[in-house]
C-alpha cells in the first residue's frame, strides 16, 4: 500500500480511502500519513461496492482510480498532468501489464489496458464486481503504465477461490433491482438493460453460452496484447468467471 500512495505523492490533489468495514489494521493511519481522506464503509467483503461513494467524495476534477497493489509508473507520473490537460478527451486507457510473481516480471506486452483516469463530472460508476467507470465522452489510449504487482500468479488454480468470493456477490448484485446497486454519475431512469435481465430469466441455459461471449469478449479486447497465447489463456480464464457468476445467479434464484 506504501509503495502506491508514495507513487501518488506529488502528483494527485488529494487522495480519498473508503475502507470496506472497521479497520483492524494500520491501514486507516498508513493512509492519513499521506494526507489521504479516509471514510469507514459498512463492511461488504469487496471493494468495488464502494468506489462510487469514492468518486462522490472527490472534489477534483479529475479521477484516477488505483488500488492498494498498484502503483503510478515513472512515465505515468511524469506524464500524467499532460493527459488531464488534453483537449477533447474524457478518460484514459493506460497499459496495465499481467505480472508474473513466481517469475519476478510481466508476461504481458502492450496490455491489457485499464480505464483508470476519467473526468469527474462525465463518470459514471457502479458497484458491481469488476465494472469499468463509463464515460459520456471521449476515451483515449495511451502507453503509458500503470504497474500492477499482486503477490500471486495469474492461474486459474490460484485466483479461483478469489474469483468464488466475486462471484457470489456478483450474482446477488445480478438479482437486485439496479436501484439497489451502489451508483455514481447514472441518470435516475437508469434501469437493467434487457440483455441482463433474460440472463437472470433464462440463466439455466445461458451458463455456456454466457462463458463464450466472455471468451469472444475479451479475444477482441485483448487483440493488441502479446504474446498470443497470454492473450487465449486470459481470455478463456474469463470464460471461466463468466459462468462461475452465471452458476450462482441459478443458485440464488431458482435453487433456494
């Protein structure tokens, strides 16, 4: 965590912490010791539920949204005043490489990409597991990185029982009504779109299906990235996850 607010320092405005939940570490305090703005959530057991009371906390006009494994890359902080001070772009797509611990490097080039720097008063953002923050304007890309060094390898072994967490609140979230759903920047009207509402309906049978788009999803996301194979691995890897949420969704509406 130091190493991320220590890459902040200089460059940012100010620094907003929503903690999920009472804290029982020094977390709270390692935080405040970078003049971070720190708010205590009631506890859910993600993050994702509370960056939209991050970005209502915000005052700045602009948004980069970072977690505690990640840190700015020199060329980003070097760079990143010359990107909010663009003309006609929104938000950012940076290179966000897949690291290696086991290896001790990225095994990933040129992505996959992370929209993590959005003009405020044009987000909007969600609670739900794994959304991006969408924008009403322009998104741009650039190649500059933003590090990202978890300690544990991206394998499906390893992430899975991350991922049965995720997925158990993804779902839950997939059954409420999209009121429900913590919210920043979203019109008032905002409902479910319809794809997601037959999702839920007709869940039993689209586990599969759910699983390919996914894959065929990210196969196009993915297309600059290299090598190749990381690009097949990945995608499929996302398959997985896609029916794991499809799994439970069955679970908590049709199998109670």
């Amino acid at each position: 965590m130091e190493r991320c607010l220590e890459s902040l320092e200089g460059v940012v405005d100010e620094i907003v912490l929503v903690h999920d939940g009472p804290c029982t570490d020094r977390t709270i305090e390692i935080a405040e010791a970078y003049g971070a703005r720190a708010v205590v959530a009631d506890f859910i057991g993600e993050a994702d539920p509370h960056r939209p009371q991050c970005y209502a906390l915000a005052t700045c006009d602009w948004i980069i949204r970072i977690d505690a494994d990640e840190f700015l890359s020199e060329g980003l902080r070097a760079g990143i005043r010359e990107l909010v001070a663009t003309e006609g772009v929104d938000a950012w797509e940076v290179i966000w490489p897949v690291w290696s611990e086991s290896k001790g490097r990225y095994i990933t080039e040129n992505g996959p990409r992370k929209r993590v720097l959005t003009r405020r008063a044009l987000s909007m953002r969600s609670g739900l597991i794994g959304d991006a923050t969408h924008v009403r304007g322009t998104v741009a890309q650039t190649d500059l990185v933003l590090e990202h060094r978890p300690r544990y390898d991206f394998r499906l072994r390893v992430v899975l029982p991350k991922w049965r967490r995720w997925a158990r609140v993804h779902a839950r979230q997939y059954l409420m009504e999209w009121s429900e759903i913590p919210q920043f920047g979203y019109p008032a009207d905002t409902q479910w779109p319809a794809r997601r509402v037959w999702g839920n309906r007709l869940s039993p049978l689209l586990i599969i299906p759910y699983g390919v788009l996914e894959f065929v999803a990210h196969l196009r996301k993915l297309q600059e990235m290299r090598p190749r194979w990381q690009v097949l691995r990945i995608s499929a890897m996302w398959g997985v996850y896609a029916m794991l949420v499809q799994l439970y969704v069955v679970k908590y509406r049709y199998l109670k």
